[in-house]
C-alpha cells in the first residue's frame, strides 16, 4: 500500500484533496495529510511517503522549501505541486527539483486524479532502476556492453566463466579449456576487457550472489557455495571488500527497499 502526504496550510483544500483521492483508491492507498510544511516534516520523520502534494505558499515553511528538503530524505518521495499562483517562476523552480507535477487551484478532479497516477508510476520505475543499480556491477556492465566486440576466444572465457560460478575456476584453467598459452591468455583479457582475469572472476561472483541474496531465501552459507567460495568465511570477507556491507546486511537493505515500493 502506497502512501499519498498531502500538505495545505487550507483546510477546504487539503479535506477536498483527501476525499478525491480516498474515493479514486477505494483503500488501496493511504492517504495522510499535514496542514504545514512543518508538520509534514515531523512526519516524514516517522513515516514514509510515496507521492508528497504540497502547496506552494504557507506560512514558516514553503513549498519550494519543503520540495528542497525532502530531497534529503531516505527514499524521497515524488511530489506534485499545486498552486493558487499562476507565476512561471514558481513552476519552473519546483520542476528544477523534480516536481513531477504542477497544478493550479482550482483544482481539476480528473486532472488532480491523472496526475497522481502518473507520479506513482514515476516512482515505481525510480525504485526499480535504484534497485538495479545496486544489484549491477557497473564494471561487468561496461564489460558486456563491449562483448561484441571481443575476440572470439574472450567471449569463450566470459561464457566458460558464467558456467562454472559454482565451482572453482583458475585463469590456467580457462586458457587451457581454450587452448591458449596462459600467460598471453592473461593479457590478451585485460587488455579486451579492462580489467584482470582475477578481477572480472571475482566480480561476477560477487554479482551472482548479490542475485541470489535478493531474489531468493537462501542462507549466506549456501550461496557461498553456489558461487564457487570453498567457506561461507572468506566469501563474506570477499563481499564486504567489494560492498562495504556484509551479505546479510546487503539483503537487508534490498528488502527494505522494495517494502517502500
């Protein structure tokens, strides 16, 4: 259930707001209310908002200054904006802080109702690329953007690599598989791919288990072993090294990302 803060220091707005939207989602939303930028504040500082509706003018703390400090906190929130002033100024300030939208009171039902759809999905696919971001090594990812462009033999030792994760594997391992001297084997990888045959190896285990720990209930211990580490010990200490956070506290911070979809 997605939560919908909206904030108005006008109670004939924020109460028609709160009603339109209650009955577009028949429940399936939350929908909360602060009558202050203030307010929302406290708020936001115990829960946790998908979509922000604020107005532009109230008293202490703004809409432009709200829209600004919420970019700080965890997991922002998409915002939509509304308005009584029809100023370009006011737009094209909060549009320049990720306002998704912006609406002029009186508000239009179905476009209140439009928008509101449309800044969730917004949100949706923001949470899904963060998600993907931290699961994709961004060096496995340049290196697969540049497969095309390998030498056959390079290609060979990426897919060998891919198949044998769950199993140890040595650089003289895979230049022998390809019939290649290992030590040119050993160049010729860096120097196709950037980086070391170790390195590329190591990368990719740590990102297979990244998958496992998001996508699957699987205890460290298991996925070690999955990704070809001999002891659950020196595969934590491999991941730590490479994202500053243990496997347990890594699915952790996944969860919890997507509980905040």
């Amino acid at each position: 259930m997605k939560t919908i803060l909206i904030v108005d220091d006008e109670p004939r707005t924020r109460e028609g707001v709160r009603k339109t939207l209650e009955a577009w989602s028949s429940g399936k939303h939350r929908i909360e209310m602060a009558a202050s930028g203030v307010e929302a504040l406290q708020w936001l500082q115990r829960e946790i908002a998908h979509l922000v509706i604020t107005d532009i003018r109230m008293p202490e703390i703004g809409g432009l200054e709200l829209i600004e400090r919420l970019q700080d906190v965890k997991n922002p929130p998409v915002i939509i904006v509304i308005s009584g002033y029809s100023e370009f100024d006011y737009a094209r300030k909060a549009l320049q802080h990720g306002v998704v939208d912006y609406l002029l009171k009186p508000l239009d039902k179905r476009k209140l109702v439009a928008a509101v759809e449309s800044a969730l999905a917004k949100g949706e696919r923001q949470q899904q690329i963060e998600r993907m971001e931290r699961l994709v090594d961004p060096k496995l990812l340049e290196a697969a953007q540049q497969e095309k462009i390998y030498s056959v033999q390079v290609q060979e030792a990426l897919e060998y690599v891919d198949g044998s994760l769950h199993e140890p594997v040595s650089l003289k391992e895979v230049a022998e598989a390809l019939h290649l001297n290992s030590s040119y084997f050993s160049v010729l990888f860096k120097d196709q791919t950037g980086i070391t045959f170790s390195e590329y190896l190591t990368r990719r285990r740590v990102q297979r288990a990244k998958e496992l720990l998001a996508g699957t209930s699987l205890s460290v211990a298991e996925i070690s072993e999955r990704v070809g580490y001999q002891t659950a010990k020196y595969f934590v200490k491999v991941f730590r090294d490479h994202e500053s956070v243990s496997p347990s506290q890594y699915r952790q911070g996944v969860t919890d990302t997507n509980e905040h979809i």
